[in-house]
C-alpha cells in the first residue's frame, strides 16, 4: 500500500466522514421517537439505505456534470448491476444479522472484510499479491479483532454458546459479497478503466432500482413515509446522515478507482479500529492486555504492508 499524499487524502477523508456517518446511524436507529405508549424505533432498514443511495447518486451526477468530469463511460452494465447486488446484499445481510448478533459481534465479523475482498479478488477479479502481503493483512485484521473483541463480562448469566448461528451465517454471506462487490470492482478498472465518478453514479443507480421495488413490495415505503410524518424532524438527520455517506463514497471510489479495493478495504477496516481505540482512551479506559497485543498487530501488519507489500506479484493473464 503505497502511502504518497493522495492516499492519505483519501484515508482521512474516509475516516472523518465515516465517523460522523456512524455517529448519525447510531441516533437514527438507535432512537427512541414519540412518548409513553406510542413510542416507537425505526425500524426502515431498506428505506435508510435508499435514501442513502439517492444522495450518493445525486452527489456524484452534480460531480461529473462540474467539478468533476470524467469523460465517456465504456463499463458494461452488468459489471454495475451485478456490484450493485452484492453490494446492496453485503449491507441488508449485515443489517440483518444484528437480530441474531450483537452489535460489538457484528462489528468484530465485518472487520475480517480485507481477506474476502482479497481471496475473491484472486479468484475472481484477476489479482494477484506477493505471499507476504497475505501475512501482513492477516496480521491487521487478526489485530483488529483481537482488539474489539470484548469478553462477556462474568456477572452477565452464560448463554450457551450455539457456535455459528443465523447471525454468524448472514455476516459469513455479507463478508462473500463484500469480496465479490471489490472484486467485480477490480474487473471494471482492468477491463474498462472505470473512473470514479462513473463507479459511484452506476453503482447507487442500480441501487436505488433494486431498493424502489423491495420498498414496493415490502410495503416499507408506506410504513416509512407514515413514520415521517409522525416524526419529520428525523429528516434533518436523514439528510446530514446521506450527505456524510456521499462525501465518504466519493473518497471510497476515489480510493478504489486509484489504488485498489484491497487498500480501500483496509483503511475502512483501520477507521473501525481507530474510532474504538479513540472512545476507550476518550473515557479514560485502559486498554487490557489483549487490546495492547491487537493494537501492537495492527499498526505492525500496516507498517510492513506499507513498506514491503508494495512489490506486485506478476500479473494474471
Ligand atoms: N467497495 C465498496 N464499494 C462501494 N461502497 C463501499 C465499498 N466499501 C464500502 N462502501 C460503503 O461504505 C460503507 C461503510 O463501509 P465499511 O466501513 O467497510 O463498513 P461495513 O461494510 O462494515 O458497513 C458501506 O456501507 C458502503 O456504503
């Protein structure tokens, strides 16, 4: 991972807009609405993430009409239709896991996302990496999960431990379609030379189709517009929620279109480690014994990926 200026433009880009994206996911989702009895939660999986894509959208289409113009687009559409699936399946299937998982789980599973985007990368994007950078990413994200990974504290009763469940088989099926979404991602930009903005604008257009008709045939359009009307104050972190998603996209396709979805998948994994780092030293915890050696893995996988996986391995035919 080559670490010149742009890289890191990027990298802080993800990070900060992220960051205030998971702030505005947790208040809507985690809200409580309305008083006594008619209290209630949102519960609009499908109809957050439409409204996100149509921002995504609107944002890079403003984009490559002005600032940003990026010229004619050859990609297939299949290529944009099939990411725009798994990419959308990756989202529901981690939504839907917290059902069954708790969220630290959740969070703990989805940061094991670089080595699906780069198994399926190999398999199916035409990549190729040096033996060392496998080590290395193994090394971050065994790092990463060593360090959110939270005992269950001994007061709380033992649940028996079922092993792999509902939810541990849906974020199995996100982590494949992540895998698949950058891999299919990676054929774009050899086959095509996707730039972007063209990524960013195709990909959340076929988003916003697939979620229109499961918001139709759900009927969740209906039950969601009802729950506006009852709270519309819940717009105004709807909007600033879509605009952190669109500006954190954007750096996102930035970073895949010029260095790669592996690269990409491992600042967003270093971005979910960082913020938990921040919150514990933020509150004055200490970090135990398993968090100092997950920390000591991270910052020492990144390094030497940085520094020696740079070499690429010759190139598939
Ligand atoms: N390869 C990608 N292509 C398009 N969007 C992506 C990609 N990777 C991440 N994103 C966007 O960034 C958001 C956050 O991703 P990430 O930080 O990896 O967390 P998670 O996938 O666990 O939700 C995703 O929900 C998605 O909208």
């Amino acid at each position: 991972m080559a670490l010149d200026k742009r890289f890191l433009l990027y990298a802080s880009g993800i990070f900060i807009c992220y960051f205030y994206f998971g702030i505005l996911q947790e208040r809507i989702t985690r809200g409580k609405y309305g008083e006594g009895e008619t209290q209630e939660k949102f519960t609009y999986t499908l109809a957050l993430v439409f409204v996100q894509c149509v921002v995504n959208f609107a944002y890079a289409k403003i984009m490559l009409s002005t600032l940003m113009k990026q010229g004619e687009d050859k990609t297939s559409r299949m290529y944009y239709a099939s990411s725009a699936l798994t990419y959308l399946l990756a989202m529901v299937c981690s939504n839907m896991a917290l059902q069954w998982v708790n969220y630290p789980t959740q969070v703990v599973g989805k940061s094991c996302k670089p080595i699906p985007v780069m198994i399926l990368g190999v398999l199916f994007g035409n990549k190729s990496y040096p033996m060392a950078k496998y080590l290395f990413i193994l090394t971050v994200v065994l790092g990463v999960a060593m360090f959110m990974y939270k005992d269950k504290p001994v007061s709380a009763k033992q649940e028996v431990d079922s092993g792999i469940g509902i939810g541990e088989i849906l974020l199995i099926l996100s982590l494949i379609m992540d895998g698949l979404t950058g891999a299919i991602q990676e054929r774009m930009k050899t086959e095509y030379q996707s730039k972007s903005g063209h990524m960013m604008l195709y990909m959340n257009l076929w988003s916003v189709g697939y979620l229109a008709f499961a918001l139709l045939i759900t009927g969740e359009l209906f039950d969601f517009a009802g729950f506006i009307s009852r709270h519309p104050f819940v717009l105004w972190d709807l909007t600033t929620f879509s605009i952190a998603s669109a500006l954190g996209q954007f750096f996102i396709f930035r970073m895949i279109a010029d260095y790669g979805a592996l690269p990409c998948s491992i600042v967003t994994t270093t971005r979910k480690f960082f913020t938990v780092m921040a919150s514990v030293l933020y509150f004055g915890n200490q970090l135990s014994g398993r968090q100092w050696t997950g920390a000591v893995l991270v910052f020492a996988g990144l390094t030497m990926d940085s520094v020696y996986g740079k070499k690429k391995a010759p190139k598939k035919s």
